[in-house]
C-alpha cells in the first residue's frame, strides 16, 4: 500500500484540492544559477483509485518547471509550466464489471455519462475526453518596507494561471488571477486576497479541484443531479482574510460568489454566496 504524501506541484487550487494529499511517488529538484535566479523542478505519478477487480488503476503523473527571481530588495517573480496526465480513465467510470467505483460523479454530468459534450460509452459515467492539460503560471511581488498595522515587510503580489486541455475540444480552458496583499502565518500578520477564477467543465478532472469551489444547479442536467455542485463548469469571485494572533495559530474568513457557466439543461439562477471560517493550529 503506498502511503499520503503532500503534494509537490506548486499549482494553485484551480488544479488541486488545498487538501490533496496523493499516494504515490514524487521527484523535487533545485538548481541555483546565480544570486538572482532558480530552477525547480517537480514531478510525481500517483494512483488515483487501487481496484482489487482488475490489474490497471487510474493514475495520474506530471512535471513541472519553475523560475523563480529576485530582482532586488523589493522585487521578485516567479514563473512556472506543467504537464498533468490522467491515464487507465475508464477505470474511473461508476462501476468496473460487478465492482462499484468508489470515486464519485461530482460534477452533475459535465464531463461524465450522456450529457451535451460527452457520449454514452460501455460503462456508466466513463470519462469522455482524456486530461492532458498543460498549465502555465506567473507572479511578480512587490514588498513595501511597512504598512498599516503591519509589523514586517508587506508583500504586494499579483498573479495569474491558465490551463488548457487538448484533448477535450470545447470547454476545455481554465483561467485565474488576482491579488494578495500581506501574508499571515506569524504573530501579528495579516492578509487579505481577491481571485477571480473559470473553470470550464472538460479543462481538468472535476474530482480533483478545490471542493469549496462551486455553484447551483437547479435543474439536473443528464447524467447528474439537481443541487449544489463543486469542481469544474463553476466561475466567481474568491475573497479572503486572514489574521494570525500567535505563530502557532491563523484565522480565515472567506467569501465564494459563484455561478454555472454552463447551466445545463435550461438556462437558470445558479449564482451562490457562500461563507466559510476556519482555524488553522500548527504544532
């Protein structure tokens, strides 16, 4: 049995879960050119679902490589390129033979089963289209030497994402961007982001996106269900505050403004608000 490990691609939750911790193997490499600039790299190929009722299971791999610079006391970026592949995806259908599959269809039938951008295959909900994306990133940061009720140096970042399937011939793109200003996690910081996300519906394998990022249904397109959905066909608004009063300890408020971008069968009122607290303790 393989064991959980963290995730080691730097993509953002547009790509996968905050919470993903995958099973599998994974390669990190790091090379410094110069005072200024360095090279990273990673890499992993992870199961993705252990199926006792055949010798193939669904696994996923991918590469990634990222610069990152600093210009000077005040100005730094980063840039990154990758590859994901999902391959053996028909053992990712409802059901292998007799055996039930206990990966479930999130997505209300966007990239599973007979909806409008797929077709009915051999078994119930197989996917479709194969997931090939290639994804591509960048953020410049510019740090002021204080700020209001700030007591370190406070980061300015802007930044973006975007990724393309080409295996899936429409809906096939996923975008984000947005700014963050400060970063929590010690004694007395704050932060506070704004990101504007679009995940069209065959961009990336909907079980794999941020679970916190969804939208209403309310009607059930074929091959899904009526209600609220998280995963891919979901665009918004994403806004966050932290606050850490201890190193040890951080406080999260954020804000989802939501809504379908396909609003399979008929056009309907799919826009969501919805609100979510956390604490995170480090120990």
């Amino acid at each position: 049995k393989l064991d959980a490990m963290e995730n080691p691609f730097a993509f953002s939750d547009m790509v996968f879960d905050a919470d993903y911790t995958p099973e599998g193997a994974a390669l990190q490499l790091a090379y410094t050119i110069n005072d200024q600039h360095s090279l990273k790299l990673n890499g992993g190929a992870f199961v993705l679902d252990e199926l006792g009722a055949q010798s193939e299971d669904p696994y996923l791999y991918g590469g990634q490589v990222r610069l990152e610079s600093t210009w000077s006391k005040r100005w730094s970026s980063s840039l990154g390129v990758g590859w994901l592949a999902i391959e053996n995806e028909q053992a990712l259908a409802g059901t292998v033979g007799a055996t039930v599959n206990p990966v479930p269809d999130q997505n209300r039938g966007n990239t599973r089963g007979p909806s409008a951008n797929t077709s009915v295959g051999a078994l119930a909900n197989a996917l479709v289209y194969d997931f090939h994306p290639v994804i591509a990133d960048a953020s410049v940061t510019y740090t002021l030497d204080d700020f209001w009720h700030y007591n370190a140096p406070f980061p300015i970042k802007l930044g973006g994402e975007f990724m393309h399937n080409p295996n899936a011939g429409t809906e096939n793109t996923a975008w984000a961007a947005g700014i963050t200003l400060g970063k929590a996690g010690k004694k007395g910081l704050w932060e506070l982001s704004y990101r504007y996300k679009y995940i069209e519906a065959d961009a990336w394998y909907e079980e794999l996106v941020d679970s916190d990022f969804g939208a209403y249904y309310q009607a059930a397109p074929v091959g899904g269900s009526a209600g609220y959905g998280a995963g891919t066909n979901v665009k918004g608004h994403v806004v966050k505050a932290s606050y850490s009063p201890f190193n040890a300890l951080t406080l999260n408020a954020t804000v989802f403004f939501t809504d379908l971008i396909n609003q399979s069968p008929i056009p309907s009122e799919s826009g969501t608000t919805r609100i979510q607290m956390d604490a995170v303790l480090k120990f």
